[in-house]
C-alpha cells in the first residue's frame, strides 16, 4: 500500500510545511494501515519529525484492537497510562478517553501537567471515524 497525500480544512502551513500532515490510502489499497506502517515506519518517522503530526484518514481501523495494531507496528516502547483522570483500559496500548458522564463539563486543561517524569514524545488519539492522528511533541 501506498499512501496518497491528503488535505483537511483546517490543515496549517509552518515555514512551507503541512500540519498536521494527512495520508490517505492509495487506490489500490490491499494491505491493512499496521502492516503498511511496520514496513513504512522509518519513512512515518521521519515525516512525523517534519510535519509534527499525521493524520491517517480512510483507513480500516474499526476497534480499538485494530488501532492498537497500528500503534504496535510503529515498534516505540510502551507507556502505560498514569495520570489523575480515571481511565478504562481497552486493550494492552489503548485506554478511554474520558469516564465522567457527558453532561460533566472539563475544562481546558494539560493532563501531564503535574506528572514528574519525562512526557512521552508521541501521543495516539483515535476517533469513530476512523481517524488516526499521531503527534510529536518536542521538548526543548
């Protein structure tokens, strides 16, 4: 499988550079997104550094165990979940989002903010459309 660049409306351009990066699948898409980025992930790595963020959109990732095969077949280490909010966990890589109920309202808030060890430098977030977002984040 081959990716196909895409465009999101609210897409930003830094210095001549896309953010977040979007990848579609090609059209002759065969192979599933994890065995496509096993065997793409130092060229994802390296696209990830430029661009900040990727958006995978159009892909087949229907549960949370096949986003958590996407998450594997980048190879990074594991980082278990710790925090102050009260999370489920899905499979072995991926957790719930939130467990208050929907009429709770959160405000804006930095959820490692109070955590003392080092912040993981790349961040998953899944939605029910099918969309992966992978983000970096540099620590200076």
């Amino acid at each position: 499988m081959e990716f196909v660049e895409g465009r999101i409306e609210e897409d930003k351009m830094f210095d001549d550079v896309v953010f977040p990066k979007t990848l579609l699948p090609s059209n002759s898409c065969t192979a599933n997104l994890a065995e496509t980025v096993r065997k793409k992930r130092d060229i994802l790595a390296k696209m990830l550094q430029q661009h900040g963020a990727i958006l995978f959109r159009g892909f087949h990732v229907d549960s949370p165990k096949a986003f958590d095969h996407v998450v594997q077949a980048f190879g990074w280490e594991h980082l278990d979940y710790f925090g102050g909010n009260e999370r489920v966990r899905v499979t072995d890589r991926v957790y719930s989002v939130n467990e208050a109920p929907p009429e709770q309202f959160i405000n804006f808030h930095h959820e490692m903010a109070l955590v003392s060890i080092a912040f993981p430098t790349t961040i998953y977030l899944p939605n029910n459309d099918s969309v992966i977002g992978l983000f970096s984040l540099h620590i200076l």
